[in-house]
C-alpha cells in the first residue's frame, strides 16, 4: 500500500476516532469529559492534521505537509472539541413582594359629657352630633376600621347608677354612628361607670374629665 494511502487512512481512522469519543465520561476528572481538555484537542487535532498533510504531500515535500497539516490540524481539533452546550441561562430576579396596604388611620375621639350630653342623661347634644357626623365620615371611608366605644363617669353617685349611665351614652353613641351608615358589626358599646377615672375626683375639673366617652380602634 503506498504511503499516501496509509497516511489519507490514518488521518481518516483518527477523525472517527475522535467522533466516538462524543460520549458520556462515565468517571469525569473535571466539569468537561476528557475529550474536550485543551490538551487533548491539541494533541488530536495535530495527528489528524499531521496525517492528512502526510498523506497529501509527495515524496519530497511529505516532511512539511505533515508540518502544515499539523498546525492546521490544531485548529481543527479545537473547534472539534469546543464545548457547545448552551450557556447557563441567567435566574430570573425576583420580583419584589407588594408593599402592604397602610393601615387606616383613625385618631382617638373624646366626647366630654359637659357639652355632649344633657345633665344626667344619655342624651347626645346638637355639639356631639357635629361631632359624631365626622366620625361617621372618617369610618365610611375606611370600612376595615372597627371602633370601640366606652362610657365613663365620676365617682359621684351610687356605683350602680354611674355604671348604667355610662352603658346608656356608650350605646347613645353607638346608635347615633349606625345611623350614619356605620356598619353595627363594626362597633363596640361599653361601659365602666366610675372604674377608670382620669383624674381626681376630688375637684370638680377632675370630675368634668372623668365624664366622657371614648372612641378609639378595637
């Protein structure tokens, strides 16, 4: 057999060999199979190169055939060996959670029973009903607001009494609010009488502060 036909063979055998080696590493040394080392595709690039130059070249030129074949021969090693699995695709961000919705705000309110109710009644005056139509304003517009609303006194008079007049102006309050378009699910009614006094009740003034009526949020 001449020796361009050995060498056409053993560059033609070094090419196939090659392209069986595309196969799973069973046992890899690195994150690329062997196959695609640097190194390797170096060395089999300039084979396959070498032995095509060889087997192209004639007689007096097989030595630099086999020379070119094997520079060019790299080159195709390489581009044989490149890794072409597809790049990573990058992890989406995450989006960002939704701020939670403020919560309502709503401002305590302090009706005094000087100017809100009549003597000794659970009776609202026209000052607690201008009153109490804001209030209704401010919870018609923030319907997941929902209110509490307690009756004090001071310490005159029979523990019972005082604890009956507070109830009654609580729920006078309660009442005049749900007539107002506010829901009655939405409302408390409760009253302590003289238990949680807020200032003396020793001096008129402190008894004028310990008779009232506070809305505040549940």
């Amino acid at each position: 057999m001449k020796k361009s036909t050995t060498g056409l063979l053993l560059g033609s055998a070094l090419v196939v060999g090659l392209a069986g080696c595309a196969t799973p590493n069973s046992n890899p040394s690195s994150d690329r199979p062997w196959y695609q080392q640097p190194v390797t595709c170096g060395i089999a690039g300039s084979l396959i190169g070498g032995g095509i130059g060889y087997a192209t070249s004639g007689s007096s030129d097989e030595e630099e055939g086999a020379a070119t074949g094997a520079v060019a021969g790299a080159a195709i090693g390489a581009l044989l060996c490149a890794d072409r699995s597809p790049a990573p695709m990058a992890e989406p961000e995450p989006m960002p959670a939704p701020e939670p919705e403020p919560v309502p705000e709503f401002e305590p309110v302090t009706l005094s029973s000087e100017v809100n109710f009549a003597f000794d009644s659970a009776e609202l005056l026209p000052q607690a009903e201008m009153t109490l139509d804001e209030v209704a304003r401010r919870l018609r517009e923030h319907t997941d607001v929902r209110i509490r609303i307690e009756g004090h006194t001071d310490s005159r008079g029979s523990d019972q009494y005082n604890q009956s007049l507070s109830e009654r102006r609580a729920n006078s309050v309660r009442s005049y609010l749900a007539s107002q378009g506010v829901a009655g699910n939405r409302m408390i009614a409760v009253g302590y009488g003289e238990q949680r006094p807020v200032a003396s009740n020793q001096t008129d003034e402190g008894r004028a502060l310990n008779r009232r009526v506070e809305i505040d949020r549940q």
